[in-house]
C-alpha cells in the first residue's frame, strides 16, 4: 500500500451553510454507528489486507466529523486502526465546528488519537455567522479555542472566508484581528464563490446579493497576508498559513502530488496515476458498501500532459514553487516578474508573490502552455 495518507470524509452537518455544496446529510440523529460500519466495510472490500500499511497522515473532513461525539471519532479510528498503523508522529485532523468543541469532548478526541483540530470559524461578526447559516456565536470561537488547548489540543487551525457581500458590512479587519488575538498556530482563509445550487445562488440570481467586486478580493486576501506576515505567519500555499513547523502536513501531500486514499461518500483518491471518486450520496454509499460492493464512481487515468498540467499547478501554489525548465519559460516569466507576481530566488525555482497567486490559474496555464511547446 503505497499512500501513506487518508482521507475519510464524514458527510453529516446540523445545517447545510449558505454557501456550501459539498457532499453533506443533514441530520438532527447522526447515524454513527451505521456510518462506521460503513467506513468498516469500505476498507475491507478495497483494502483486504492487513498489517501491511502504515499512514503518515489521517484527515477526518465533511461535514462535520464533530459530530460523531468523542466516543464515535474513537469507535472510527479503531476500525481505521484495523486496517492501518498510524506512524509514531502521524497527523491526525478532525474538522470541528466550534458548538462541538468542549472540555469532554477534545479529551476523548485526544484519548482516541486525535491531535489537531481544523475549527470552522469563518467570521466573528453575528450577522455574518447568521448570514452564512452558521449555527455557532462569535464567542464560541474563543471558548472553542480556550477548550482545545486546557485539554491538550495544541495544534489547531482556524478557519475564515472573506470577500463577502459589500452590503453585510463586515470588517475584515477586525476578523483578523480578532483571530490573531487567539493566537492559533494555523489559519486558513478561503475567498467566497458562489456554487450552483446553494442558497447563496439563489439569492443572488434574484438579486437579493451581490458578489464582491474584485478589487474587494484582492485588497482583503492582500490585507490578511500583510497583517498575518507581519505576525510571524508563514504563507506557504494559496489559502494557508502557519507558525514554523506548523504546517498542514495532510493538505501538503495532495499539493506534492503523492498518493492518497478516499474513504466515505464522495471521496476522492490519488494513486499516483490514476484519480478516483466514491458515489457522492450518503445512500448511494451506504446501500454499495453493504452489499459488498466498491463505492466507486468514477475514476480517470491522468495522461502525461495531465500529470505535467497538475504539476506546474500544485507547485505554483505553494512557497516550494515550480523549476523552471529552458529559455523559454525564463522569457515567459520575465514581464511577471516586472509586475510584482513572481520571483525567481537563489536556487532558480519560481515563486509567486501573493499578487501572483491571486493570477494562480491563468499564470499557471502560460507556463503550462510554455512548457507543452517543448
């Protein structure tokens, strides 16, 4: 088993967000125990041998994998365990609402393996939260955070959107702030885009809001990089950041590239040369693994101009950055580098400035394109 990192995704949620389309099932009863029965069977129809695979990473996403309570996210890793070794210094991240995130419950999360948090905070400004359908207050962030790390819980992150609707109001700045007063050892921040089929499509396809303009992205995205910088943060990829040896280590090895595996509804996985998905409806999942069947989807066999295409991409994301290979991609980047977007550093790999990674998918497309000519 070469993949030495796992992705289980936990598709419950108490309500479905303004924004989201994700895979999720609300419910008011989580069906813990038909869900990891579930997981159980998935592994042992995909994975029937055991003892031989040993992870480095484990990462428990949504949804909402807090809900599971203490003792399921221990039932859960029990069966995982089954099946897998975790290495002495895996990284095991539950994503946690912070409504979820008590005394009692990090301890049993902590007993059961657990040992860092990726806590859904999002805004601390109420009329957001209700805005975006969240379920939490702005004080239960901080409470959240205070539990975490009574009980041990060092290694957490927290999580913000920006570029919102100008008519809500909200200062950015103040969520930096405020999220900086925490002092988390990880933030990650996602600008707002509206999916299909969410609330927020529907309010805005009526006119009841409007996306944030551009220019609005690009100074806030601007502003947390300046604000998070100057507080010591590095910003290693797109969206994250991180006190030294804080890094996401799961997330990190989908942006190298590596081998991973996707257990639950709408999961997705990585061999190294072919990319595979699990049906996207809790049902769907539930009726197949039970009756002995793999949930797979659908799956793709990446070419070589694919795997190339991806490549430049994942390492244009990131502070490792991409090589540059010739002449001709060194005279592509050159009027990016006149603009601020890129640099090219003492080791000869190319790096985007933060103004380069808010160009990351048409740069990233030039220097494919460059590249395919040779």
């Amino acid at each position: 088993m070469p993949a030495r990192h796992l992705y289980v995704h936990v598709p419950f949620c108490a309500r479905r967000c303004s924004y989201c389309d994700f895979a999720i099932a609300v419910r008011r009863v989580i069906p813990v125990r038909a869900f990891i029965d579930g997981v159980r069977s998935e592994l042992a129809i995909r994975f029937p041998r055991q003892g031989d695979w040993q992870l480095d990473t484990l990462y428990l996403g949504g949804g909402t994998p807090s809900l599971l309570g203490g003792e399921g996210v221990g039932a859960l890793l029990d069966v995982i365990r089954r099946r897998a070794s975790l290495a002495d210094d895996a990284e095991v991240t539950l994503e946690a609402n912070p409504e979820d995130i008590t005394g009692s419950s990090v301890a049993a999360w902590r007993a059961a393996g657990v040992n860092r948090l990726s806590i859904g905070s999002q805004s601390f400004d109420p009329r957001v939260l209700a805005w975006m359908h969240r379920i939490h207050s702005a004080e239960r962030i901080g409470e959240a955070v205070r539990a975490a790390r009574e009980e041990g819980m060092a290694n957490f992150s927290l999580d913000f959107i920006f570029a919102l609707p100008e008519e809500l109001g909200r200062r950015w700045e103040d969520d930096l702030r405020l999220a900086l007063d925490l002092e988390p050892p990880h933030v990650s921040l996602y600008g707002l885009t509206v999916e299909a089929g969410t609330p927020l499509a529907r309010w805005r396809d009526r006119g009841a809001v409007a996306e944030a303009p551009e220019e609005s992205y690009e100074r806030e995205y601007l502003l947390a990089h300046q604000m998070l910088s100057d507080a010591g943060y590095q910003h290693y990829e797109v969206s994250n950041f991180g006190r030294p040896g804080k890094r996401a280590r799961h997330n990190s090895a989908y942006w190298r590239g590596v081998p991973y595996v996707g257990v639950g509804p709408s999961a997705h996985g990585f061999d190294g040369a072919r990319r595979r998905w699990n049906a996207r409806e809790l049902t769907d999942w539930t009726d197949r693994v039970a009756a002995g069947e793999d949930p797979i989807e659908g799956d793709e066999l990446l070419s070589g101009e694919n795997r190339m295409v991806e490549e430049v991409y994942l390492e244009m994301r990131t502070d490792a950055g991409v090589e540059l290979r010739g002449e001709r991609e060194r005279a592509t980047v050159v009027p990016w580098i006149a603009e601020g977007w890129a640099r090219i550093d003492a080791d000869g790999r190319l790096r985007l400035t933060p103004a380069g990674w808010l160009r990351l998918d048409s740069l990233a497309g030039v220097l494919t394109e460059a590249r395919s000519c040779y």
